[in-house]
C-alpha cells in the first residue's frame, strides 16, 4: 500500500508524540520519586497522634550528615510546626500526616505534592540546594477556611541554621533572703557539638557564659542571685541564647509581707 509523503511525515509525527508523551510519564512517575501514599507506611489513626513520639512535637530534626527530617501535621485549616526550618545544601525527607480531614501539602515552586489523608502517613525526599522561602499550600478542599490554609518553609544558609532550643525552670517567688535559682537548660537538636553564649539579666544583674553542648544533646547553666541583695519585689529576668529568648518575672517576699510592712 502506498503512502502518501504527508500522511506518512504526520504518522511519524504522531508516533514521537506518543512516545514522548510515555517517556514523560515514566519519568514523572519514576525518575523524580514520586510516589502514591500507599501502605508501605505504618498507620496512624488521627486520635494517636499525640501519642506517637514522630508528630506528638512536629518538628525538623538531624538524622545524618546533611540529612534531616520533617515530621508535619495538617489539620483544619493549619500546618504544624510553622514556619518549617531546613539548612541549604540538605536532603529533607517530609514525613506528613493529617488530624482531621483531606489536605494536601504542596510546597510552592518546588515538585513537593503529596495527598495528605486521615490516617496515613505521606513521605517524600527533597533536596534543597539553595537558601530561599517557600509557601506551603492546601490544594485538597478541607472546609470553609480551606483558601487559608497556608505555611511557610524557610531554607537558611547552612552557616545559620540551628536547631537550639531554650527552656527555664524558675520559681515565681522566693521568700526574703533566699537564693532565686533560674534553671536554663539548652538543647542541640544538630548532631555537632554547639557553642553558645548564654547570656541572663534578673533585675540590675547581669551574667554571660560560654557553654557547649553535644550534639544531639542539652546541658543545663544554673544561675544563683541572692534574694537579698535584689530586694523585696517583683523582678523581671531574660535569659537568651542565639535567637532563643525565654522571660518572666520572680517576686522576693509576698503579698501578705508587704500589707503587713504597709
């Protein structure tokens, strides 16, 4: 059978379109890691979790050398934690589960889109090779608030990434002439030794020190003020560490004292 020189140029047009079309499937599906949530992971019912040790604390935390992991909670009309932090030049692998309904997490300018469903646990692998922020977006309908539901990711230089955290044990009151102790443990969420400057002010009194903490681990810096010295009140106290900040304030003597002096 004959062919005509037209026909035959638009069949083998019409055949490299459809190869084309197969190998940019296959690509998408397989080349890029994409994935269908399926039951290669373990459930997780929506009343567990928090009590399961991933999501009870959304967070992101150090794995491996420039590896890390995000644990991330959809839910109406929210993600958790906000804004997500990552260092550049890292493997991020984002492990996504939802409290309520349907969502999905979509990070915005990147191939990182994944159904986020009731019960299971989504998990994609991303490599960030440049600092920059992102938007994370709902594009599954989850409810009245759905075209507010929005996050952040926010991918620091690898010079000024940190996972320190601060928190304070300190007493609201003390009676006259006692000591006021202000506990403040840091902890190091990188698997490198940190070292940081704790600095703390309670009333007119001033403290600084160097303090390194192991990775993966915390230490914790007891500051001691004699009660006397700062004198019956009320006493405001900082205590910072890099961009962590924790504040409050501790009374010397009571009420009861100061009705009685009055």
């Amino acid at each position: 059978m004959k062919i005509h020189q037209y026909e035959r140029l638009w069949l083998i047009g019409a055949m490299v379109l459809i190869v084309g079309f197969i190998v940019t499937i296959t690509y998408g599906a397989v080349g890029l890691g994409i994935t269908m949530v399926d039951d290669r992971e373990a459930t997780l019912p929506p009343d567990d979790i928090d009590d399961d040790e991933r999501f009870a604390d959304p967070r992101v935390e150090q794995v491996g050398e420039d590896e890390y992991e995000a644990y991330v909670v959809a839910m109406t009309f929210i993600f958790q934690p906000n804004p997500i932090e990552v260092p550049a030049n890292s493997e991020v692998t984002f492990y996504v589960t939802s409290r309520d309904v349907i969502h999905s997490f979509t990070v915005v300018g990147t191939n990182t889109n994944t159904m986020v469903i009731p019960g299971e646990v989504s998990v994609m692998t991303v490599e960030f090779d440049e600092p920059g922020e992102y938007g994370v977006v709902c594009n599954e309908y989850c409810g009245s608030g759905h075209h507010d539901m929005e996050g952040e990711l926010i991918v620091h230089p690898e010079d000024e990434f940190t996972l320190t955290e601060l928190a304070v044990d300190a007493p609201e009151s003390v009676a006259p002439g006692d000591d006021v102790e202000l506990e403040a443990t840091i902890d190091n969420g990188l698997l490198e030794d940190l070292d940081v400057t704790l600095e703390a002010e309670i009333g007119d009194e001033t403290f600084e020190e160097d303090v390194t903490v192991a990775g993966d681990g915390s230490e914790t810096v007891t500051i001691t003020v004699d009660g006397e010295e700062l004198g019956e009140g009320d006493h405001d106290w900082t205590i910072s560490v890099d961009d962590e900040t924790e504040s409050g304030s501790v009374t010397v003597g009571d009420e009861e004292d100061g009705g009685d002096d009055s």
